[in-house]
C-alpha cells in the first residue's frame, strides 16, 4: 500500500486584534483580517441620552465610517455618539394679556450641548398680536419680541438651566406654540 503525503497548499487566515474605545473603557475582538471591523460581533450601545454614530479608526473626528476592514495589523476604532436633543415648549391657546409660562430644561452642560434655537409659532389675530418670549440661564441672549413665526440660534455659554418664559402683551387671543431646541454634540471617543 502507498501513502499519499497531502501537502496544506491554504493560506492560514490573518488574525487582527481590534481594540475598541467605548464610553470611557475598552473592548477587544479577534477578526480575519478583511472582515468589517465597524461591526464588532456582540456590541451592545448602551449609553443613556446618547444616540450611536458609528465607528472610526481616525481618533478626534465625528465623522463614522461605514466599512473598516480588519488590515492585519493591530487595530484601534472609536465609538462616535451624538448627546440626543432636548426640547423644551410653552404651549397656549386663547389666552388673554399678561398671561405668563414658564418651562425649564435642568443640567445642560457646555461638553454635552453646543447651541439652541429658539422657535416661537404663531396664530394671532389682529395683527397689532405679540408674544414676548425670553431665555434665560445658560443661553443668555435668546431674548426676543415676537410677531408671526420666527427662530434664533444662540450657544450655550455656560454650565447650567435653561428657563423659558412667554408672556402675552397685547388685549388679542394668542394661539401658537414657543419653544426652545437644545442640540446635542458629536463626541468621538478617545
């Protein structure tokens, strides 16, 4: 009987090790170098008011990328998150002068937030109708006198509350909404 020596003519896979930044900590996966590395099997997103981006192997940019293939050669990825909007309104409805609301929005921090808008929507009637509308706390300047629809962006100077407060000054119905919109910043992790 003749023995017939096979020769392993395959290529062994390339193992990559990819290291992960995630909130504040890190995370490894061993991949075949090829395989999408900004899909790391078993990653679970879990960071509260935080809306996931995606990955980068680029560290301080914002911008997530799609498809990163596993090169090979050790590998670092950092997760991108986005601080979710928060939104903060004063609804009225047939109200008469000098009616005033307030709202407030609590623990808007300069490194989780960057600018808000104030919006204020109206249905007047005459057209002699306004609504004051004032911002105060930490985006100091969105101060405004209103007539019709309109909006203003201010940033968020400081560490702090938001307090909203509308106020009717004329005789006429109000009917309309006011708010204030609170954007969220992009981190990447690092």
């Amino acid at each position: 009987m003749a023995f017939i020596k096979i020769y392993d003519n395959f290529a062994k896979p390339v193992i990559t090790t990819v290291t992960y930044h995630y909130n504040g900590s890190t995370f490894t996966r061993s991949m075949t170098a090829g395989e999408n590395a900004a899909e790391p099997s078993g990653f679970t997103f879990n960071m509260p008011d935080c809306t996931f981006v995606g990955w980068t192997d680029e560290a301080g940019t914002t911008t997530a990328k799609a498809s990163i293939p596993a090169s090979g050669n050790a590998m670092t990825l950092y997760c991108i998150y986005k601080y979710n909007d928060k939104n903060l309104s004063l609804e009225y409805n047939n109200e008469q002068e000098q009616t005033v609301h307030t709202a407030q929005l609590d623990n808007i921090t300069t490194d989780k937030y960057a600018r808000a808008m104030i919006s204020l929507e109206l249905a007047y009637e005459p057209h002699s109708s306004a609504y004051n509308l004032r911002c105060s706390g930490c985006v100091t300047g969105l101060t405004q006198s209103h007539r019709g629809s309109q909006r203003a962006m201010q940033p968020i100077i400081s560490n702090g509350s938001i307090t909203l407060t509308g106020k009717t000054d004329s005789e006429h119905t109000q009917v309309g909404t006011a708010s204030v919109i609170v954007y969220g910043n992009t981190i990447c992790e690092s």
